[in-house]
C-alpha cells in the first residue's frame, strides 16, 4: 500500500467491510421488524436509530466505554488477547455504528412498501416466511435496498468523530481519509488537506451519479414524467 495513498484505501476497506455488515444486519432486521408492533418494537427502533441523532463524538464516546479494555465487550476481547480499541477493525465498528441508521430506515421503508399480497400469496402456495423473505419481499425491496446500501457505503466513507475516538489517527493502520484531511489543516500542511479533499469530492461525486443513473435507469417512466 503506499503511503500518499493509504488513506484512501483504508477508508475504502473500512467503508466497504462496514458496508456489507450494515445491509446484512440492516436488512435482516427490518424484516424481523415488520411484522412486529407494541412499545418494545417502538424502544427498538429508537436504539437502532440513535447513533443518527447523537453527535459522533458522543457515539464513539460510548463505543470506547464499551470496547475499552475495562469495558463489557473489551475486556471479553481481552482475555482472548484482542483489542479493538486503536486498531483497524475499531474504525469498521466506528463506521458500522454510524452507516447502520441509515440501512435499516431505507430497508425498513422498502420492505414496507411491498403489496402484501404478494406475500400472502406466496404463503398460500406453502412457502416459508424465510423463503417469502428471500424470493418475494427482498426482490420487490430492492431498488430502497440498493438506495440504502449507497446511503450507508456514503456515511460510512466520511465517518470521522466516533472513528477518532475509538480507533484515533494512526498512519497506515487507521488514518482514514476525514482524518487525514482533518490532521493536515492541524499541522498547516493546507495544499496536502486540498488534495484529500479534491479526492473525496471526486469520489463522492461518482458515488451520487451511480446512485443518478441506476435510480433513472429503473424508473424511466417516472424521470420522463417528472422532465414533462
């Protein structure tokens, strides 16, 4: 890996590692989630979405007690001689946390939006509710689901406050690239900071126009409708 470059691709490795964690669990809990009604559901919902609404300092904050070496989960990882803290996979947990909110709202969303019917139908025929997940709900899901995915890959590339705190700025192992840009204007080096920055405007800018043309390439109808 160079090192002019490093940045860029463990904010790439971070975002798609913590990417694929949060559509798997996002997905798969907000179709655990719809069937599903009452205040404990309610309570659930506000934990999954928190860390969209708590500052990122406060969400790494809370990440640290927890993953710390005197805290519940650091200290199993302790004494099997793993430390999350200042490390690689802490700057996935980071970015996980962060990206998470917006995957399960988007899947949520989506999955809602599928006509019973179809669901119903599928379990007139005998199919399981793993099956109808699988083969009726998560097709008709996907355009949110892929939506959601980009969301999440997108927060999760800029994720800097809860990143700093748990896993800090070390070159090489977990300087991403908001804390590359960040430490650069730190140290007055504001031409290096420029061209961190011009990178991430870039990718970020290709990221919006995928996302632009997959969406009017499944909804033709609609983007001519809207141009009318």
């Amino acid at each position: 890996m160079s090192d002019s470059l490093s940045p860029v691709w463990l904010s790439a490795a971070t975002s798609l590692t913590a990417t694929l964690i949060t559509c798997i669990c996002g997905t798969a809990l907000a179709g655990w989630r719809l069937r599903r009604s009452g205040v404990v559901f309610a309570v659930l919902d506000g934990f999954f979405i928190l860390p969209l609404v708590l500052p990122p300092t406060v969400v790494g904050f809370l990440l640290l007690l927890l993953f710390g070496r005197h805290g519940p989960l650091g200290r199993v990882l302790w004494t099997m001689g793993v430390s999350a803290v200042f490390s690689w996979p802490a700057t996935v947990i980071a970015a996980t946390v962060a990206s998470f909110p917006l995957m399960y709202i988007t899947a949520r969303a989506s999955l809602e939006q599928v006509d019973s019917d179809y669901l119903d139908a599928a379990r007139t025929l005998g199919a399981s509710e793993w099956r109808v997940f699988r083969r009726v709900a998560l097709p008709l899901a996907a355009p949110g689901l892929i939506a959601g995915t980009v969301l999440s890959f997108a927060r999760a590339f800029g994720e800097f406050g809860a990143t700093l705190m748990l896993a800090g700025d070390i070159p090489g192992k977990t300087e991403t690239l908001p804390l590359a840009i960040y430490f650069a204007v730190e140290a007055g080096e504001k031409v290096r900071a420029a061209e961190w920055c011009v990178i991430d405007v870039m990718l970020s800018l290709l990221l919006l126009f995928v996302l632009y043309a997959w969406t009017h390439k499944q909804f033709p109808v609609r983007a001519s409708a809207r141009r009318g």
